[in-house]
C-alpha cells in the first residue's frame, strides 16, 4: 500500500490538515496517511532538516507533501523525486534546492485557481501521482527553480564558525557541522566548543546523552553524523535562549598550545 506523509506547519487550530486528508481518502485510492512533524512557521529551511532525516528511512513509491507558509502562486506546485520517492511542494519556496540527492530535474503540476483552492489542487496532484507514476503524462519540465542557499560553517585555521540550524522538541540544538568536517578540521586534537559566548564551553564529546550533572552542556553527534549540543535534564533552547541562526565556535588546540596554558 503507497505510503503519503504530510510535513507543514499547520497547527491544530486549523483545517488544512482535514480537509486535504478528506480530499485524498474522497479520491477511493488504497494509501497509508502519515502526519509527520509540525514544521517551525513559515521556516523553509526547518522543514528541509526535517525532510533530510526523513527520506532515507520511507520505501519507493512514498510521496511526501511539504507545504510550509504560502506562496504567492499556489497552482504551481513542483515534483521533485528523491531514490523513488516522491516530494510535492509549492514552486516558489525552493524547498528541493536544500534536499540532500534530490534527483536534477523536477517536474511542474499547474491547475487553473478559476473554483479549485489551494487544498483541491495539492489534492489533485498527489491522486494523479497515486494513478500514474509516469510524470511525462500530466507534468511539463520546470524551467526554473528557485534556489536557496544551505548555511555552511566558515573555516579559520584551527576554528569553525558554524550555526545552530534546527531546535528539536526537547530543545537540543543542532548545528551545521558534519562529523566529516569535524574530523577533517579537528585531527583528533583537544576541543573547545562555545555556544553563543565564552560562558557556555564543552571540552569533550559525548558518544550519546549519558547522564551528566543537571545542567551540564553535552556535545554529541547525532544519528544524521551533525554536531548535537543539549543540556543535562533540561530544555537548552529555553534555558540559554538558543534559536537557529544561534553561534557556535569549535576551537582545537594543538598539543604544544595546551602544554603552554596548562
């Protein structure tokens, strides 16, 4: 049975979520409807973290709708495909340029406002997907995409500046620093990371999040291999007012340098 996962940031005080459920299971197709995570509003770039995690663990044939804040052009709705599955969004977000082995060419579905509204037409796009796989039937080639651009941590000698990209519902923040990067920078060397000042340093990392001191700060990577950094029974987003976008510094000290300072 073909599996639809839905990723936005509706809320339960709204309707979009029932009434495209209704639309779907209207269509009398046989299908699995999943609600994933509750997208940050209107953050594009939360939703593509969200994604990333997401599609290496769906079978072929999944199709993933991801429709986060609004565009000005509902009924353009592109089709990107990601190892046989399915992504369906709206044009104008770029949401497919931050997609991890998306495939290069993406497809356009377009249905005419004149009596359909936005929910009708992603309602129409995803039955017409569940009917037929060949997009050359029904889509036309996007000509133009637009592209956003991923935030990629700078490198200055022994340091990485980097930054926080997604806060998960307990709080954790996780930055844009790949343990390939890490090791490639670092070489084993001792480490000091900060977050946000000089006041919030961690000198070693932890394999997974072992019990620690209450409030003590934890560095980890996570199942993605992304630098995690959480604080000890407590939520580190609402405690150090950490949000995406926050700072986060990994210094590494030769030898030499900690035998002189030590």
């Amino acid at each position: 049975m073909p599996v639809i996962t839905v990723l936005s940031d509706w809320n339960s005080s709204n309707s979009y979520y029932g009434q495209l459920a209704g639309k779907l299971y209207s269509s009398g197709k046989d299908f699995e409807l999943i609600e994933l995570s509750k997208v940050t509003d209107h953050n594009v770039a939360d939703a593509a973290y969200l994604l990333n995690s997401y599609l290496p663990n769906y079978p072929t044939n999944t199709i993933h709708l991801v429709f986060v804040g609004m565009t000005t052009d509902p009924s353009q709705i592109v089709i990107g495909r990601y190892k046989g599955q399915y992504i369906i969004t709206w044009l104008e977000t770029g949401l497919l340029s931050l997609l991890d082995d998306i495939d290069d060419e993406k497809r356009l579905f377009s249905y005419s406002n004149e009596g359909v509204n936005w929910i009708d037409g992603i309602g129409q796009c995803c039955i017409k997907l569940l009917s037929d796989k060949n997009l050359n039937n029904w889509t036309e080639p996007v000509s133009e995409t637009v592209e956003l651009n991923q935030i990629e941590p700078a490198i200055q000698r022994n340091t990485i500046l980097a930054n926080v990209i997604h806060i998960d519902t307990y709080g954790n923040a996780i930055s844009n620093i790949s343990k390939q990067l890490f090791d490639e920078i670092g070489k084993g060397r001792q480490l000091e990371i900060y977050l946000q000042s000089n006041f919030n340093k961690i000198t070693s990392l932890s394999t997974h999040y072992e019990p620690k001191q209450m409030g003590e700060l934890i560095a980890l990577f996570n199942e993605r291999d992304l630098l995690e950094i959480a604080i000890s029974n407590g939520n580190l987003a609402e405690l150090l007012s950490v949000s995406v976008g926050s700072e986060i510094i990994v210094k590494f000290i030769s030898q030499s340098n900690a035998n002189f300072f030590g």
